[in-house]
C-alpha cells in the first residue's frame, strides 16, 4: 500500500506537468483539443493526489509502523481522532496535505469554470499545475511520506504532544485551507496579464474563491490563537511567534486585496495595486510555508531543520520574478483611468486602509527574518520580541480601526469637507461621552483609553448603519424592525455583511486592548487548604488527584473559586506526561466570563509536601476576541455569499435603501 501511494505521487507529478506543458502549449497554438487533454489531466492530477492522500490515511488507521511516516506520527494508544489528523502532524504529510487540498481547489475551479473564460482558464490551470507539480516534486524527491523503514516497530512515537489537542481537528484544515485558497486568485490574476485581460473579469470570477480562501484563513489565525490559550500555558493567545507571523502575514495583504477590487469594480482604479497585493499574497503563503518547514526559524509550531529551504527560495524567486515580470510588461494596460477626486471618499479610506495593512505587513515581516538576516551578517542571531510588534502594530491598527470608522460616514466618489464633518458631529459626541465614561469608570490608562474610544467611535458609526437603513426601510414599506433588518441585509449582502466584519474587528479589538493593558498575574505555592488571591478572586487548593492511560499520566490540582465572597465553581489546571515522547504539557484551567477570564495553571510540584505552585491570571474582555471572531465568520459568509436575481426594487424600497446612505 506504501509502494502504490508512492506510486500515486509520482504519477500525479507526470500528470501535473503534462497538463502545464499542454495548456500553455495548446491556447498558445490554437488548438482546442490540447487544451481540453491539458485540462483533463489537471483533473487526474488532482485526484491521483487525493488518492495518495487516502492512501496515508489508510496506513494511518492501520498502524502500519513499517512506513516511517506512520511510526513517527501514530501509537496504538492515540485517539482516533489523532490518528486520521496525524496527516497533518508531521512534515511529509503536511506537504501532502497541502497538496491535496489545491488538488481539491483545481477539481472545483475547473469544474465550476469549465464553460467560461476560455481564454483564462488553460493559463490559470498551468499555474495551478504549476504550484502542484513543486510541492509532488518535494514529496518525490525529498520528503517521501511513504518511505519505509528497515524494521517493523512495536509500536509508534505518536504526535508531538503540543498537537494532542482537539484543536488539531480544526486549526490546521482552516490554516491550509485558506493558504492554499489563494492560488486560484493568483492563478487567474496571472493569466490576465498572459492575455492582456486587465478588466475587471479576473476578479469577478475569482472574487468568491477570494473570499473562501480569506474566511478560512481567518478562521485559521483566531482558532491557533485559542489554540494557544488552550495548550501553551503561558496566559496568552498571541505571542508574535514566527509561525503565528506566517499566518497572519497573507492576511493582511488579502485583507488588503479585498477592500482594494472593490474601488477597482466601482472605479476602474487600482489596478497594478491589486496585482502587487494577491502576488503578494500567495508570495507571503509560500514563504510562510518555507518559514514553517525549513527549520530556519525558532517557533513552538515549525518542523525540525531540514533541507527544504533552498527549494523553496528558489521557487518563490522563480514565481516572484515572473509575476513582476508579467506587471512590468503590462504596465501601461494597468494604468487606472480614473482617480482619486476627493481625499473624504470611500476609495481614498480604502486607499489609506490599504496602505496601514501594508505597512503592518512589512513591520511584522521585518521582526520576523530579522533573527535570520542578523545571523547572516553578524553570526549571531538576535530574536525580535513582543515588544517590538506591539510598538509597531499597535500604533498602525489603531489608526486603521479609525478609518474603519470613518468609512460608514463618507461614500463613493467623495464629498465636501463641510458635509463630512456635519456626520462626524454624534459620533464624535457619543464617543467622548463613552471616553467619559470609561475614565470615571476607572480606565486611566491613556493607551487603553484612546484603544477603546476608538473601538467605541467605529463601533457606533457601524452599528448606525443597520439602524438608520432599518428605520429608512420601516417607513418607507411599513416592516417589523427585524424584518426590515433582515431584508435591508439581504438586498446588500456584500456592504451589511462587510459591516458586520468591522463589528467582529471591534469586538476583538476590545478584547485585545482590555488584555493587554489589565492583565494580572500571581504566583504562589499551596499545600491543600492553603488559597491565594488575585483580584477579586481566592482561590483554595483543594487536593491533588492523578490519572493515566496508555499515553499520558494526567495531574490535576483542584482548586476552589470564590468570588466577593461567594463560592462560584471549581476549577481543575492539569499537567500532562506524555511517556513516549518524556514531554510534559501544562494544560490551564480557565473560567471565562464577558467582563473577564480567570486562567489558572500548575507552574510547579513539590510531590514530598504535596503542595503545588499554581499561576493566575486575571484576562479582561478576553471572550470578546472569540466573540468577534464568530461575528466575523458570519459576516464574510454574509458578504460572499451569491446574491439571488431578483426584480427591480419597489420605488419605496429603493427609497429607504438610498436612505440608510450617509453621503
């Protein structure tokens, strides 16, 4: 079963450059008929990928220990679910995982498409084939997840403890799902610019791939954060680790991406900007990957030190050179026939918002390899720190979740000065009187205070969108509230969903001000009946218990709650002893409330008094990035889902839709 998954790898190779070589070949010679064997072999290619997929998998759920792969990732004690996920767990199959996921890309791409844009589609699927045929290239030649070994093991290794999570199931699916998703925008952007088709029609027809790339991703980046805060231990969910960099870096330049075709649709500006912004993009998934997989890098999540370095650079050279290449070439094609008229209109917020995102890509990208090129050129490797970023980010996004607010007050094509200060007059009221607030309230902290005054202003100019569009549509069709609600979201999907993300930004925007500027933490050892207070909280040790199975033995120190008094639950932090690997794993106990989080681990045994050292931390508004990052999901699906066709509007609905526009 090895030999024929092997097999499948290198027939899907074979397949992936037949089918480059004949697409290109067959639209550049006119005929149809290559054109058509090119893309039937992308489809083979793909499912010869999805079938040494399923091959793994097999061996996986087998236990066949023969197969390196298998002994290194899997032991007869592992969970199910941590058997079929071992897929993804170690270097090999995450190349093959990554794999099969853009094969599955390039099967829905071609199937979905095979009717339209002929002249785009066989230049697309050779760069689809093309990103493809690298990673089977790797998996052939250098990481061989079918490789068997001399003997036949008793039993595996099992995954790294750090991934023996049920955030396994999840996180990593998203995070791949989201890079890889990328490709296919950058596929057709590329083979708009190999056809000189610089209109808005790439776009059009790649913008929901766009967006089930980008909703992935960012379901990839918050679940890793709530990874981390479920498994690390350390009382945090982001901590600028290299690989949480990685993550995060092509999203802000989607991010960027996504807000930009929009002025390009409505505008016909922008053009060489969006280029710039999805090569960027799928530049920054590929060198991610490399980030992870070379070992170049000192990260919690990367694999170990390998050889995969070089071979990477050296494509992402190749594909940066030639996408460049391409927009030199077409530059004047490019060239935007429009501007921007009026510094207070919509494109020049998404201008500006584009611009903050790029400058918050390039900071987190320099404190990432800046470890890598002060080794270079000293020897000696100097590690860029939390407090470097959140100089730098903090700033930038603060300024961006002001323009966020901003955007609801202004529209296309521009408006006066006068005008646009007229509509900043109540939100900067309620703004100030929230600010108020917030300080009499206790919130002295000049940081904290302007981070929240700034989620409180976008925050209000947000939600009065829905509120003046419901009470516009109310009177205009005489509809409930919420039935007024819903229908003005439905007629504009795209703008109320877009919306909604801009909430889910400000809910997690509190969320990180809160906690990262009143977190409290203690420390202190404890024998049984012993309690140690933090805030308003005392905690009492309760006792010790143990337990233990074929993988792990598991010691959890029960301690009980109290609150003002008043006893509000026990909580039980544990440390984790994974026997094969001889790691230990601190696993937090956490209490999550909308005013806070209340984050306990076991930091130390003294196993002859039977004390324990245990860690809290209080974590303000910490539900509220989770809180958000649901919100944001359901706005992106809100955003990208297809709009029905539908009859032209009642005079008074298209009345009160022209009413809930500021300008």
């Amino acid at each position: 079963m090895a030999d024929i998954g092997y097999l499948l790898i290198v027939l899907g190779l074979a397949a992936a450059v037949y089918s480059m070589v004949t697409s290109v070949y067959g639209v550049s010679a006119r005929r149809p008929a290559l054109v058509l064997s090119g893309r039937n072999a992308a489809l083979v290619a793909a499912g010869l990928t999805v079938g040494a997929a399923l091959m793994m998998e097999f061996l996986l759920l087998t236990h066949d220990f023969n197969v390196r792969y298998v002994a290194e990732t899997t032991q007869l004690g592992q969970s199910l679910y941590l058997t079929i996920t071992a897929l993804w767990g170690a270097q090999a199959g995450s190349l093959l995982f990554w794999s099969t996921i853009l094969a599955g890309y390039t099967i829905s791409v071609i199937l979905v498409t095979r009717n339209q844009h002929r002249d785009l589609l066989p230049w697309a699927t050779s760069v689809l084939m093309l990103t493809l045929a690298f990673f089977l290239t790797v998996l052939v030649f250098l990481r061989n997840p079918f490789e068997r070994l001399t003997f036949i093991p008793a039993d595996g290794t099992g995954l790294n403890p750090l991934l023996q999570h049920g955030g396994m199931m999840i996180h990593p699916p998203n995070l791949y799902m989201g890079f890889v998703g990328f490709t296919v925008p950058f596929a057709f952007a590329m083979a708009a610019l190999i056809t000189g088709r610089l209109d808005d029609t790439w776009i059009r027809t790649t913008r929901i791939w766009t967006m089930i790339a980008w909703t992935f991703l960012s379901m990839g980046v918050l679940l890793g954060g709530r990874w981390a805060y479920d498994v690390l231990g350390w009382g945090g969910y982001w901590g600028w680790d290299p690989v949480e960099n990685a993550s995060l870096l092509p999203w802000l330049t989607a991010t960027a991406f996504i807000h930009s075709v929009m002025v390009q649709e409505r505008k016909g500006m922008l053009k060489i900007w969006n280029m710039i912004l999805i090569v960027a993009t799928y530049g920054l998934v590929i060198f991610g990957t490399f980030l992870t997989r070379s070992g170049v890098i000192s990260s919690v999540h990367a694999f170990a030190l390998s050889n995969l370095g070089p071979m990477f650079l050296g494509f992402l050279t190749l594909v940066l050179l030639m996408a460049v290449g391409l927009i030199i070439y077409r530059r004047d094609l490019l060239r935007s026939k429009n501007q921007v008229e009026s510094l207070v209109s919509r494109e020049a917020s998404f201008l500006l918002n584009n611009m903050l995102m790029v400058g918050v890509c390039f900071a987190v990208l320099w404190g990432t390899i800046f470890p890598m090129i002060s080794e270079i050129f000293t020897g000696d490797k100097i590690t860029v720190g939390p407090p470097f970023f959140n100089k730098t980010v903090g700033p930038i996004f603060a300024l961006t979740m002001l323009v966020m607010g901003f955007i609801p007050l202004i529209g296309w094509g521009g408006a006066t000065t006068e005008k646009f200060l007229r509509h900043l007059i109540r939100p900067a009221i309620a703004t100030g009187i929230g600010a108020l607030a917030l300080f009499l309230l206790g919130v002295h902290q000049v940081y904290a205070l302007i981070g929240f005054s700034l989620c409180l202003f976008t925050g209000y100019t947000t939600v009065s969108e829905f509120v003046n569009g419901t009470i516009a549509r109310r009177r205009a069709t005489g509809e409930n509230p919420f039935q007024a609600l819903v229908n003005l979201i439905q007629r504009n999907r795209r703008r109320y969903g877009g919306y909604l993300v801009h909430i889910a930004v400000v809910f997690i925007g509190l969320g990180i001000v809160g906690s990262q500027f009143y977190k409290q933490e203690v420390t202190q050892a404890l024998s049984p009946g012993e309690s140690m207070q933090i805030g308003d909280y005392t905690l009492t040790y309760l006792g010790l218990q143990q337990d233990s199975d074929l993988v792990k033995q598991d010691l959890y120190g029960q301690l009980m709650v109290s609150q003002g008094g008043q006893q509000v639950g026990v909580i039980s932090p544990q440390q984790e002893f994974f026997t094969a690997a001889n790691q230990v794993m601190t696993i937090p106990a956490i209490r999550s409330t909308p005013k806070e989080d209340l984050y306990v681990i076991v930091a130390g045994i003294d196993t002859q008094s039977n004390s324990l050292t245990f860690t809290a931390h209080i974590n303000p508004l910490v539900m509220w990035i989770w809180l958000g990052g649901v919100l944001l999901i359901l706005g992106t699906i809100i955003a990208a889902w297809p709009a029905a066709r539908r009859e032209p509007a009642p005079v008074t609905e298209a009345v009160a839709e022209r009413a809930s526009t500021r300008i």
